[in-house]
C-alpha cells in the first residue's frame, strides 16, 4: 500500500525498511536460510552454531569412528548444526512489539516447529512460573472460580491440529507485489497441534449464565491483552491450551496457557491466559477498534473480523530462490482455510491461463493447513506460478483485483489474495504479478 | 443356549450397561471460588462505562502526567514518534476515507472508554498498570482536548467518560462477509 511506510497505524506490522535482496540458492545442502537471516553460512559455521544446534566436530569418514555419545545435550536435543532456518525479524521496528516470520520455504510437512511458529507481542514474551499462574473465569457466570494449571491439567483434555494466522499476513501485497520472499509474504502463519481442555468444560464448572454473549479473553502479559469473544465460538471449539506439538507451550506462544481459537485471526488467540469474563456486550477494546478493524473505501471500517479465509502460497519454487535448470520439480505449498478444510487446491503455470489440481498430502483436517504438490518440468522458459484453494463452503480463494475491489487499498488486514510468482528464463524467482 | 448365543447376550448386556454408564459420565468439579475482592484486578470497562472506578481528572493535570510518563514515546505534540513505536494519539480527522488515512484517538476510535481502559492496562509502555486511576482520568482528558473532543475545562470521572461523543462514533460495523 502506498502509505505503508509512513502510517502509523502500521504499529511494528510493517517494517520500516524492505528486508535487503540478498540471493536465495536453491542447491543441495545450500545454506539459504542463513544468508536469508543474514547470518553466519557454513563457511563460519566453526565458530558460531546456528540458533537451536550445538557445534560437534565433523568427521571426515563418519563410518570410520564412533559418534558422539549419549547425553551430551544434556537431555534435550538440538537440531544439526547445517540446518540454519530461522524465524526473521523486520528491521527498525520495536522489538517488544515487532513480529517475527516463519521461514515457510525452509519448512517441509504441515507442523511448524514451535521454535519457528511466528510471533506478534504486543509488550515482549512475560517470563512466567506456572505454579503460580491461574485462569479466573468470571462475568456472568454462577460461581466465579479460580482454575490452577493442576486442575486444568486434570481436565478431559483434547488435541487438535490448526494453524493461527496474523490478521496481518500478506499485507504487504494489498497495492501490489513487495514482498522478496515467502517468509516475508506469508511468514505470519504457523501449524501446530495443540492439546488442552475445550471451553465447554470449564463453562460447565463455573454454570454460564443465558445473558451472557460474549468472553473477554485476557493475557498476562504486560499489554494484559483483550479481545471479546463471541459465546458461541468459544463454546463451539475454543480450546485453552497448555500443549503445542507433544510438549508444553513455548514462551512465545503463551506459556503456560493460551486461547486456541480455530479460524479466527491470530490476536484474538490470547497468550497467557489469565481470565475470561462472560458479559453480555464487547468490551470494545483497543485491539478490537482501534486495531484489528479494517478500513473500507468510504472511511468506515469492519469490526469484530474474525474468520481467516481461504488461502493458499506456493512455496517452493517462491521468491529469491533460483532453478538450476530445466527439468523436473515438485511445485509445493501450504493451503488453508478458517471456515473448515480445504478441499480443493489449483495450480497454474501459465499465469492463470489454465489451472491444474493439485494432490493434497494426506486428508486435509478441519481449519488446519495442508500441503499440496504437483509434479512440473519446467521448459526453461519464462513462467508464472499460482495458486488457488478452494475450501468445503465452496468459497475460492481471490485474485488481489477482487480484493482490492471490494476493500480498496486501506483494509491493510486479511488480504488472501492470490499469490504468484515468477520463474526467468535463468532460473531466478520473484514475486511479480501474473 | 449355544455357546455363541450366550457369548452374545453376556456381549449384548455389557454393551447395554456400558451405554447406560456413557449417559452420565463424570465431570470434573474443580476450582476454587473467587471473592469480590480477588475479580477486583479484572477491570475492563466496555462503552457503557459499568466498572469504571471513582475519582476525576482535568486536563492540566492531565498535561503535566503526560510530559512525564507519555511524551518520549508519543511526541511532546501528541504527534507519535517513529522510532519508538509510540502511535499519533490526535490529529486524522477527514482522512479516513482518502488515500493516506490518519487513524488516531481523535480520528478513529469510537468509544472514549477504551482510552481509559487501555491506558489503565497497559500504558506507560515501560510501566504499564503504574498510573493511578486519577491520572488515567487526567492523560484521557488531557488527550481528548488536545484533540478537540472536550473543552480544556472538562473533567472526567465516571459519570462524563461514557458520555463523550467521539468523532468517529459511527465508524464501524460488523464484517459482513457470509458467515
């Protein structure tokens, strides 16, 4: 959008600098993840480990002695030395406020390891000892109570797979192609399987009452974050989670609680959970107005936005990375969709002309991501890659035009337009449009 | 009776005693209740101001609190401060519909009530939850005649807060995409 970089109302959404061009390579063992991140490549990889691995000496033959023992991590494992994929952050912007994106191109299946789940703060990450932490829920219920993480712990417990999504991804691209790669484009989404205890069962304990319509959710974090909830979403299938793919929470994702909000824009997922309260009105907080609301044409803007629509982003081949030739590929990507699964993924080639199905990994799971692929063999000459998901409610994925017509320039939230990108005639991939 | 048959009825009644048991299963009853005192901490004032807490501000009060606790993010001018993250607070108004709008306090927010309750919560940025509720009273006073909302001698407490007229009252309405 033309006032991106200047308006304030972008609030650590945007950086305030491009992220610089630096070469992608796609190449067997490349380290393109650390020259993306900007950080030591194999050639210093002897002095500085990438973050999450621990240096070990390389063997010349690995056959010819023995490895290192057991233990010496100390119990918890940490990933190669030689995988450098991390999660980016955009330069200027407040780091206790800022966002970091997940590095979707480095990524292969349909679960982002938590360390590299994205992160939006609204005051830091909060440091905070579960033994101490509790979730009041309160408002109009008959019995207010205090829930300790032991009684939660206790409770009938579920698990479940679903993507969050940033209301924000891919607002870079409202006016047009900006973005240099995938991660910057799409970054603001990540998979995990989260395990806790449905809302109905705390509702259940503490009797709702038939006036209340609305929860307010709020963290404990130093924004002491809220967003009201509608009562039928949260007793449809609002999970408050403790578990994020086999083990506790990361900090960043809300240690030791968290809403778990399937479909709906990630903010309203509150992190470090300490309350719900059940009123009958919105509270009208700030995330909720002056946030988090989407400005139309006529100067009046959307309010309560909550469901991610369908999207879907090509991620292999995508931005600043470069084909070593013609011949074969696996064109891969991600699809999801808020409102249920995806049913149906689309690729073209050609710039839109015509639209191939695509195989879809495994039965795609209630708004949960899912990985699509389809085999190409690239000629060598120029061409353009989309994609298009369609979901089970029919809806289909739009091109950025039908957005743009219908929102103008200014939504900034919610963009899932269409995404392409560009191979050339020597192999290298931008974000251009079709 | 043969042998399967009996097989089937012992099968038929474990079966019977087990959906008789899935009917009422148990469910936890855990929890401990919370006094009035305890919900204290959990204020959040939605637009019609219930919970909002006694006491009153002016605006000049409001200024000097300001200067102190909100100027180096914000701008000594309300104006916001691009290095700091700290967001115009006044200023916009008869953008919103144009190419660049201006959203603020002035221009955007729709209920006074939210300045309170997020300056309440989470403001100063390095000391959220530090100001007293006079001084939240105050600094919202002070923001909203600085914007042209209220004169420069109101006072808010409880009563006036909810009352305020912001300018972009009717900006908003529910996504109306299909649910």
């Amino acid at each position: 959008m033309s006032s991106a970089e200047d308006c304030d109302c972008k609030e650590g959404m945007f950086p305030r600098k491009p992220l610089s061009r630096r070469g992608l390579l796609f190449a067997a063992g490349s380290t393109a993840g650390a020259i993306a991140a900007g950080l030591p490549g194999r050639a210093s990889a002897e002095n500085t480990p990438p973050p999450g691995a621990a240096l070990y000496e390389v063997a010349t033959d690995p056959t010819k002695e023995p490895g290192r023992a057991i233990g010496l991590d100390g119990g918890y494992g940490t990933r190669s030395q030689f995988e450098t994929a991390v999660r980016i952050v955009p330069s200027g912007s407040n780091p206790y406020t800022t966002f970091s994106l997940t590095p979707l191109a480095s990524l292969v299946g349909n679960i982002t390891p938590s360390g590299l789940h994205y992160e939006r703060h609204h005051a830091g990450v909060p440091t905070i000892d579960p033994a101490r932490h509790s979730l009041v829920v309160h408002g109009l219920v008959e019995t207010a109570k205090r829930f300790t993480m032991e009684d939660i712990k206790r409770m009938p417990s579920v698990t479940r797979k679903h993507f969050i999504e940033c209301s924000g991804n891919t607002n870079s691209e409202w006016a047009g192609p900006k973005g240099k790669t995938v991660q910057f484009t799409h970054g603001l989404l990540s998979t995990s399987e989260w395990t806790g205890v449905h809302f109905s069962i705390f509702a259940r304990q503490v009797g709702l009452k038939a006036e209340g319509l609305w929860v307010l959710a709020e963290g404990s974090d130093g924004a002491v974050m809220t967003r009201s909830i509608p009562i039928e979403k949260v007793l449809r299938d609002a999970l408050i989670a403790y578990g994020q793919n086999g083990e506790a929470l990361r900090p960043e994702q809300g240690y030791p609680l968290r809403l778990v909000l399937p479909g709906y824009e990630g903010n309203t997922h509150i992190k470090w959970l300490q309350s719900l309260q059940v009123s009958d009105v919105p509270f009208m907080s700030r995330e909720e107005t002056s946030k988090y609301t989407d400005l139309m044409p006529d100067g009046r803007a959307w309010q309560f936005v909550f469901e991610m629509d369908a999207k879907s982003v090509i991620t292999f081949p995508s931005g600043e990375m470069r084909l070593p030739g013609p011949g074969y590929y696996e064109i891969r990507g991600l699809a999801w969709a808020g409102r249920g699964r995806v049913a149906r993924v689309e690729v073209s080639t050609d710039g839109g002309r015509t639209w191939t199905l695509a195989e879809l990994e495994g039965t795609p799971e209630p708004i949960c991501t899912v990985r699509f692929k389809l085999p190409w063999l690239w000629d060598g000459k120029p061409a353009t890659l989309l994609s298009r998901c369609q979901d089970e409610t029919g809806y289909i994925q739009p091109t950025r035009e039908k957005l743009v017509a219908e929102r103008g320039l200014n939504a900034y939230y919610h963009y899932n337009g269409i995404q392409s990108w560009s191979v050339a005639a020597d192999g290298s991939v931008a974000n251009v449009a079709a | 009776m043969s042998r399967l048959e009996v097989l089937l009825a012992f099968a038929v009644a474990i079966g019977g005693f087990n959906a008789l048991a899935a009917e009422s299963p148990p469910g936890p009853n855990l929890g401990s209740p919370v006094s009035a005192t305890e919900l204290a901490r959990f204020i959040a004032i939605p637009q019609s101001g219930a919970g909002l807490p006694h006491g009153r501000g002016e605006v000049a009060q409001g200024k000097a609190i300001y200067s102190a606790r909100c100027a180096a993010c914000h701008g000594e001018h309300l104006e916001g401060v691009k290095e700091t993250g700290g967001v115009a607070l006044i200023g916009g108004r008869g953008t919103l519909a144009s190419a660049k709008p201006v959203k603020t306090v002035e221009s955007y927010w729709p209920y006074a009530t939210t300045i309170f309750d997020y300056v309440r919560r989470a403001m100063p940025f390095n000391a959220p939850g530090s100001l007293t509720d006079e001084e939240v009273y105050a600094v919202t006073a002070y923001i909203l005649a600085s914007g042209h909302v209220i004169p420069e001698d109101a006072v808010l407490d409880e009563v006036s807060l909810p009352r305020i007229d912001m300018p972009n009252r009717q900006g908003f309405y529910r996504d109306p995409r299909p649910k």
